[in-house]
C-alpha cells in the first residue's frame, strides 16, 4: 500500500475526513472505518493542542496519516501540531505565492526552511531526531487551502512553490469570496473551480476537494471531475445525518 505522500506525488486516490469532536473514541472509529487519512481541524472545532495530540496518538496507532488544519498560515501553530506527531498540515487561506512559502518554512527545519526545533513526540521524546530530521525533509506534508477567489487567480505561482504537496478546495469560502456562499451552481463559482482544475493539471499537482456533505454521488461527480485528494464529511454530518434519517424512518409508525 503506498503512503499519502506518493499518492500525492503520483495523482493518486486518497480519501479521508474531518474530525471536529476531540473525543478519542470518535478517532478510532472513523480510523477503522478505513480512511487513507484523517484531519484533525483546529480552525472550526474547539479542539485544542492536547486534544490534537491525543486524536494523533489514536490515528496513527490505527494505521491511518494523522493531518491537521491548523487555525492560520502561522509557524507558531504549524510548529507545534508537528511537534505533536502530525504528519502534515492542511493550512487555510493560502492565496499568494509568500504564503505558501510561509506554510512550507514552517513546517520544514533549516535549510529547507525555518522551523524551530524542539524535542516533541515527532522527535520520540528526544531520542529520534536525527531519523525525524531525515522524514520531515522528505515526508511531511502541506496541504494548501484554496478558499478564496484570490487563490484561484495566484494559483500557478502558489502550487509552484517547492514543498507544496497539493491543495484542498474550501468550497464554503470560495464562494463566500465570491459573495454567494453556498452556491455551489452558481455560474462565478463554476468558473473558479474550471480554473482550479485545468492549473492543477498544468502544474501536475494533485488537485484536491472537501465534499462537505458525505453523499457518494457527489464524490464520485468530484472524482471524474479529477480531484485525487478528497476529503468526505466530516464527524458531525455523519452522526447528525444518520440519527436524521434513521429517527425519521421510526417516526413514520406514528401515522
């Protein structure tokens, strides 16, 4: 089975999910179910840094790459989650070429970038760096998130960037930046995703899509449409959907 990185390298499938609820249990469950990989996302979730770590430890126990949103283009917050143990970052709101440099120095150590560094779980407590040093120059991942239309428009130069791996596409803020968020059909918004598709074909890098609502019609819509690196549902919509529809079945006794 090959790693997410050469998936990345070689346009090949991944699937994973998000992961909002810090509960370790919820981790191991979606880590079973047998996704490639899972994000822990600490921009839209109340999970904290001990959270994260903890939710690592579980993802990577179950044989699963452990990724994190990280709440900003931050090297302070990206050091730390890799300090953690995560074995790459999905960084938001990535819409210049500065700002994709950024995300990679922060990730990778001197001279590949400019990461402190630190003796964490990464590292074994101290005992690994050097087998570490070697795998986060040639391992790690960065995900950059493309969700404004500012992204789309810098994206040649963004995926050119040494050390981007690929890219994710927010759909919620794209076309919120577009001032029609949620409108998925809406005829600016189709335009930018077309832009997004042919420059990641151009640039060879691995194109990839959030599919918010876990519907396996639409993920296979994004799937022909070339994304590689997908992402489908997320912990929430997968309860609250199944307890909705289940619970509706019941209620229909009552008539």
């Amino acid at each position: 089975m090959i790693t997410l990185k050469e998936a990345l390298r070689e346009n090949k499938l991944s699937v994973g999910s998000w992961i909002t609820l810090a509960h370790p249990a919820i981790a191991e469950m979606m880590a079973r179910a047998g996704f490639d990989w899972l994000t822990i996302d600490m921009e839209h979730s109340a999970i904290d840094l001990g959270d994260a770590q903890i939710l690592m430890q579980v993802i990577e126990l179950s044989g699963v790459t452990p990724l994190v949103r990280v709440g900003e283009n931050d090297s302070y917050l990206i050091k730390r989650v890799m300090d953690a143990g995560a074995k790459g970052v999905i960084v938001p709101m990535v819409n210049s070429k500065e700002e994709a440099i950024r995300a990679v120095e922060a990730v990778k150590y001197p001279p590949f970038g400019k990461r402190g560094v630190g003796l964490g779980r990464a590292q074994g407590y101290g005992l690994e760096f050097e087998k570490y040093k070697k795998w986060v120059r040639k391992e790690s991942i960065v995900i950059v998130q493309v969700e404004h239309i500012d992204a789309v428009r810098n994206l040649e130069a963004i995926l050119a960037v040494k050390g981007v791996d690929g890219f994710i596409v927010g759909p919620y803020d794209l076309s919120g930046s577009l001032g029609v968020p949620g409108e998925f059909d809406n005829r600016d918004v189709k335009s930018a995703l077309d832009r997004v598709l042919k420059v990641s074909k151009k640039m060879k890098k691995t194109a990839g899509f959030h599919v918010v609502d876990p519907d396996p019609e639409l993920f296979k819509k994004k799937f022909a449409e070339g994304y590689r690196f997908l992402a489908f549902g997320l912990d929430t919509l997968f309860l609250g959907k199944s307890c909705k529809e289940r619970l509706a079945a019941i209620k229909k006794l009552r008539s």
